[in-house]
C-alpha cells in the first residue's frame, strides 16, 4: 500500500512551478556520462538544455521518458540537448545502464550524480521526474515537478518556444 | 520572504536584464525558490501492533510540515530544510511506543538545533539540511550538509533516499576538484539523520542524532586508455552519546572503522563494460567501538568485492554481476536503531518484492552470490529475464530469522511496455532460500503490475496490481519461538484521473502475514480499504486527502530498507512551491 501511494502520489504531481527561480542563470556543473567521459552545462552553450532528473525505480519517470526521447529526436537539430542526470545512489551506475540500453536511448546523454552535487542545485528536494529548461541565453526557463500522461504536450511547446526565441 | 533572504545573504533580490553586453558586469543572478509540505494526519490506532502489547489503541493528530528553501548567487548555493512536528491528543504512538505524557522532545539536545517555542512541548521544530555550497564545472565546495559516496557504495554511501524516505547527511565539509582526467573528493564530518519523516509517523527518538564521525578522500584517474582507476579510504569513529557532545568526545579517540579500498572500470574492452570494486575494512577500536560493533567480542578483517559486467548481443543486453561482503555490514550496526547506513552495497536483489522474511539477505554480513539479467529491446517491449543465487551465513543479522546459513535461488521475469496509449510495467519472481540441515525452506511467488491507459478526453486510469504468495517450510522461519505460518498479501490501487487536476484513487489490501497484519478496518482482521482524493487548486499547490487503512509492511529501495506501520485514519496533506 505505501508503495502504492508513493507511485501514485508520484503520478499525481505535475507542473510545479518555482517561478522565483524562472530567469536566473543556470548553475554550471560537470559529471561524467555512462562511458565515463566528462560533461559539463557550458559545453552546451547557445542550446536549450533540457535537464531531466530520474530514477530506476520511478514508474512515471519512465514514461515520461519515452516522449523526451522523442522530442530529442525531432529537435536536437534545431538546438536541443537533453542531459538524463539520475539521482540513484552510487550503486546505480549498471541499473542506469541496463535501462538506457535496453531501451536504445543511446542516443541521449545519461550523466550520473553519485554525490547529489547537480540534484542539490536543481532539485534539492530530489523529486522524480523533475525537469529543468535551459534558455540558449543559460538562463532557467521553465521547471517541471511530475508527470500526469497527457502532460507531454506542453512540455514540448515550451521547448519549441525556446527553440524558436533565438534560434 | 525575498526581502528576508536578500537582507540575510546581502543580496539585491533583481535579477540583471538579458540585454547587459558585458556578461562580466552583471549583477549576480539571485535565485530563489521554496516549496513547503505539509500533513496532517488523524491517526485512529496504534500503528505497530508488533511492538504494542495490551491497552486501548490510542488516538492522536500529526502536523508534519517541511520547508525546504535554496538560494542561488552566480556560484554560490544556499539551502535549508525546516522540519517541524506537532502532536496533538493523548495517548498517542510514535513507532509503536504508546505515550501517555507530554514528550520531551528537547531532551539531550545539548548544543544541537532544538529550538524552544511558544507551543510547549508538543511541537518540534528542526532546522534540518542547511549547506553552503560553491559549485563551478571544475571545483565544488559544500560546508554543512552534503551528501557522498565512493565507488559503488561498498565503502561509503551516504544519500537522500526519497523512495523511503530516509535522509541521512554528512554534517562537514567537502571539496571535489576536478583537474583535468582526474577528480579528487575530501570530506569529514558528523553523521545527520533527519528527524521528521514526511510518510511515517514519528519517532519517540527526536531528541537528537548519535553523531557518529566520517572522514573519507577518493582520487580517480579517468581516461586511462578505456578505464579509469580509483582509490579511497574511509574512517569512522561511533559515538554512543547524543548530540555534538558525543562528537566531541570520540574526536580524540581512535578510529573504530577503517575502509580502504579502489574501483576499476573499463569501457569497451572486448565489447564490454566492465566494474570492479574491492575494500578491505580493520578495526582499530576502543573498547566502546568493540562494545557496538562485535557482538560476539571476535574481531576480525573485513572484506567487500564486487564486480559487474555488460554487453549487447543483437537486440539483447545482458548484464552479469557478482559480489562477496563479509564482515561489512556491520558498520551499519550503530546506525540500524536510528533508520540510517553509512554503506550501502549493491544487492542484486529485486527490493520491492523484499518482506520480512526475505529482507535478512538484502543487510547481510557475511554474503556470496551473483546475478544474471537479459534485457531484450523489441521496439515498444522490453521483456527481461533474470537469475540470481546467493550463499548466506549471517546469523547475527536482527533481520535473519532462520538458525542455519542458507541457500538463495531465484528467477525474474517483467515486461515495459511503453505506447502512446498503454503503459505496462510489471515484474513477477520466484525465490527459494533452502537452509542448511533440516530446517526446510522458504518459497516466495511474487508479481507486480502497473497499467495505465487513457480514457475519455484528458482523462486516464492507472491501475496497480502487487501480490505475493509465502510459503514456509515446516521448520524454516522462526520467529522466537514461533513457526510463522505461510501467507499471502495482495494489493490493488486504481485511479482515475478526469482531468490533470483532479483524481480519486481506492485502495485495497489483502493480508495474513503475521508481520504485518494489523487487524484491518473493513470488518475483517485481513482487509484495509482507503480511499484518496488529489485536488490542484493552482499549477503550483496540490491538495491531497486520504482516508481509510493499510496494512504494516517492509520497504526496501536503494540498498536500504524500512519498517513502514500500518495506519488506519484521515490524512489531509497540502503541497506547494513558491
């Protein structure tokens, strides 16, 4: 039953919106990706940065996943990036793996967050999924906490919309 | 509140304009977000009918609520958690300890963050995570609470665990350098357990954490061809005195606990990924690290290994791991009264099926065994298929109930499914732990299912489906003096969401596990039925209200695992960000 709660609460929490910190500028950081190679926000500079923070164990993380990917797909030529950074424990590394290459994510960048360094600056509470959008400028343009199936929509139209502001 | 936190760091609460031409000119960026929890809960009975013996069930309300607020200054992070409590109603139970008086919730804070308040004793009130941070894509610095761990966790694993809960920092300093294809982490400090948790009911133990002493530094040299090598050494030092007081004290005092040990991962080599980890542990203890640590007055060397491989092979991924951890977990042995671990090893287990029966295996001391996982990618399907054995001969654990060491042999299968209509994730599992001698053995079918699908306009359903047959041998589980009997649990939620806005969930719940039956709240002593409501009045706030019951039951995520009481009540819990 407390799991059961624990999912569906996790469903139930969408659109959050911590408008005070909508407009700063996004906090740099560097983590290593699933190939143990180094990746930092400022190798992205002049792309909207779609920052996704997930779980192995977090249903609605994974179907909100699958449109990410999607969007990925279509857009990353007109300028988007999107970084996976998992707040699993430092166990997490093979799960995360596992799951990026069963599913053919490869394509995405997977970065893990062993210290809770990055999920301290953006996500303190540590919720999942949270997303954070990155204007080209490096500025927070959006927050998401959540995700309710439907919601998939206006994630993508805020991200055409930074797209298209300089792009 | 801006003009608070801009007065308290010094700041202008402005945000400088995009069309500054000079980066270098600009004002510091101010960021500054909040969000608050808050719940209230009318509890009807005890929660933890294993603990409580006699008496009438007590009635009592919780207000739980945490604050939790960061600021952000170009580099430069702040953060605080404020946890705060209130019981209101005698007798009330806190973690199956009936209270008949007001607590005395300032007991033994010494020099700690209780703070007296206008509310008498029935309210707690917790300055909990609170950090100050500088952070640049080569150089972090954190003073206060931080959070750390070394390779895959076997040495140090020191995290925020959100699936139960369970939010122990360090409370100290750290600095992680990263100069090149190397990265280096120093850190030490004291153990912080957070007192107030969001979705259980209180402990009676909120005067104060034992504050156990870490120190640790790791050195890795990444891009070493295709690997990358590092090493680490962790000391701990346990205190059996509440508060800094106890810090203090053991500060001079020898080490109880030194880990030592270093990783090894490969990428690519012979088509495969490859990570190895292997720590050695001593224990130069005094007499009152003896006294916690072993039990059985013997000391001994630890060790801990483990290793996991993967590789694709046509549309398959396969993934093998292996491990070995003996004398280890007993480094968590100070902390397990306090719901807390200094290391958390990988498992190999499949946690959310774990019990009460079977959660020995998952804190073992003294452990062998390995896993195999394939992982087949059909486009829209993911079926997987999984096979584990282990060999356990920790009979000191708290959670081992069987008098021999034991044999462990399973077998997993699931299935994702991921459409734009359907999504199916579900997972079934077969385990056996054959003990030793004649003791028999334990056998366990377990399944989950989780669907959710769309219905009429923006609306949808999620229905989620656990259940788990027990079977005992005629010897194998004993509890004291008692054979447990098999049992059986199952599990239903179903929700229906018209809008993103609003949904309504009922929850069911079968059980005769003696572990966790409670009694029930439907008439009969196996069932618990509730049901719950969630409410978005604003994009930002959600209103969530609960009533009913569930049974008691064992959780374990993330390598760590929690007794989660029954609760039989109403629950009104507000949620926001501003």
């Amino acid at each position: 039953m407390w799991t059961r709660r624990a999912m569906i609460l996790a469903t139930a929490g969408t659109l959050l919106t911590p408008s005070l910190a909508l407009g700063a500028t996004a906090t740099g950081f560097t983590l290593r990706n699933l190939a143990g190679d180094k990746v930092s926000l400022g190798d992205f500079e002049g792309r909207v940065v779609f920052l996704s923070f997930w779980a192995t164990w977090c249903g609605p993380c994974k179907v909100e996943m699958r449109h990410l990917h999607g969007f990925h797909e279509e857009l990353k030529e007109k300028g988007l990036t999107m970084l996976f950074i998992s707040i699993d424990d430092a166990r997490a590394g093979m799960a995360v793996k596992q799951y990026v290459r069963s599913n053919k994510y490869d394509e995405a960048i997977y970065l893990l967050d062993k210290q809770s360094e990055v999920v301290g600056i953006y996500n303190p509470k540590k919720s999942v999924p949270y997303g954070v959008l990155i204007s080209r400028d490096g500025t927070i343009a959006k927050v998401w906490e959540g995700f309710n199936p439907g919601e998939e929509d206006s994630v993508k139209q805020a991200i055409v919309t930074e797209l298209e502001k300089t792009g | 509140m801006l003009g608070v936190w801009a007065a308290l760091f010094g700041l202008q609460p402005a945000y400088a304009e995009d069309d500054d031409a000079d980066a270098e000119a600009k004002e510091p960026a101010v960021s500054l977000s909040f969000t608050d929890d808050l719940e209230i809960r009318l509890q009807n009975f005890d929660p933890s009918p294993l603990v409580r013996v006699g008496g009438p069930p007590p009635k009592f309300i919780e207000e739980v609520n945490r604050f939790t607020g960061r600021a952000q200054v170009g580099a430069w992070g702040f953060n605080v958690q404020v946890d705060q409590v209130a019981f209101i109603g005698l007798p009330y139970a806190v973690d199956g300890v009936v209270v008949r008086e007001p607590p005395d919730l300032l007991l033994n804070c010494g020099l700690e963050r209780c703070v007296q308040n206008p509310f008498g004793d029935y309210v707690y009130v917790n300055p909990e995570k609170m950090a100050v941070s500088y952070a640049t894509d080569d150089v972090s610095v954190t003073v206060g609470d931080l959070y750390a761990a070394f390779g895959y966790g076997l040495a140090l694993n020191v995290n925020r665990n959100v699936d139960i809960d369970i939010d122990t920092s360090i409370q100290g300093a750290r600095v992680v350098a990263r100069p090149g294809d190397w990265e280096f982490t120093g850190l030490a400090g004291t153990l912080n357990r957070q007192q107030v948790f969001a979705d259980n009911p209180n402990f009676a133990t909120l005067q104060g954490d034992l504050r156990h002493l870490v120190a640790g530094a790791r050195a890795v040299r990444h891009d070493l061809g295709p690997a990358s090598i590092g090493a680490h050494a962790v000391a701990v030092d346990f205190t059996q005195t509440y508060g800094v007081a106890g810090a203090l004290e053991e500060a001079g005092s020898s080490v109880d606990a030194a880990m030592a040990g270093g990783t090894v991962e490969l990428y690519g080599v012979a088509g495969m990924d490859w990570q190895f980890e292997g720590d050695i542990a001593a224990f130069p203890l005094d007499e009152q690290g003896r006294n916690i640590l072993f039990t059985d007055g013997v000391p001994e060397m630890g060790h801990s290994l483990y290793g996991s491989t993967q590789f694709l092979i046509g549309q398959t991924f396969w993934q093998i791991d292996g491990k070995k951890y003996k004398n280890f977990q007993r480094m968590n042995r100070p902390l397990a009264g306090e719901q807390y671990q200094i290391i958390v090893p990988p498992t190999l287990e499949y946690e959310r099926a774990t019990n009460f029966n079977t959660a020995a295996a998952v804190l073992s001391d003294d452990i062998y065994g390995g896993r195999v996982r394939m992982d087949v990618a059909l486009g829209s399907l993911t079926p997987y298929l999984s096979a584990a054995a282990f060999r356990d001969s920790d009979l000191e654990n708290a959670a081992q109930h069987a008098p021999t060491p034991e044999t462990i042999v399973m077998g997993q299968a699931g299935l994702q499914v991921l459409t734009d209509e359907l999504t199916v994730l579900t997972n079934f599992l077969g385990r056996v732990e054959k003990r030793d001698e004649d003791f028999g053995q334990d056998v366990q079918l377990y399944g989950d299912v989780d669907v959710k699908f769309p219905l009429i306009g923006q609306s949808h359903a999620d229905v989620i489906l656990f259940g788990q047959h027990f079977i005992t041998g005629p010897e194998a589980t004993v509890f004291g003096d008692d054979v447990v009997p098999s049992w059986d649990e199952l599990s239903l939620s179903a929700t229906v969401a018209p809008t993103h806005d609003f949904g309504i969930t009922g929850y069911f719940d079968y059980t005769t596990n003696p572990f966790a039956n409670n009694g029930g709240n439907l008439g009969n002593p196996n069932l618990y039925g509730a049901a719950e409501a969630y409410f978005k009045p604003t994009s930002a706030w959600t209103i969530r209200a609960f009533h009913g019951g569930y049974a008691a039951g064992i959780r374990c995520s993330g390598g760590q695992c929690r007794a989660v009481p029954a609760f039989t009540g109403t629950r009104l819990a507000v949620t926001g960000s501003f």
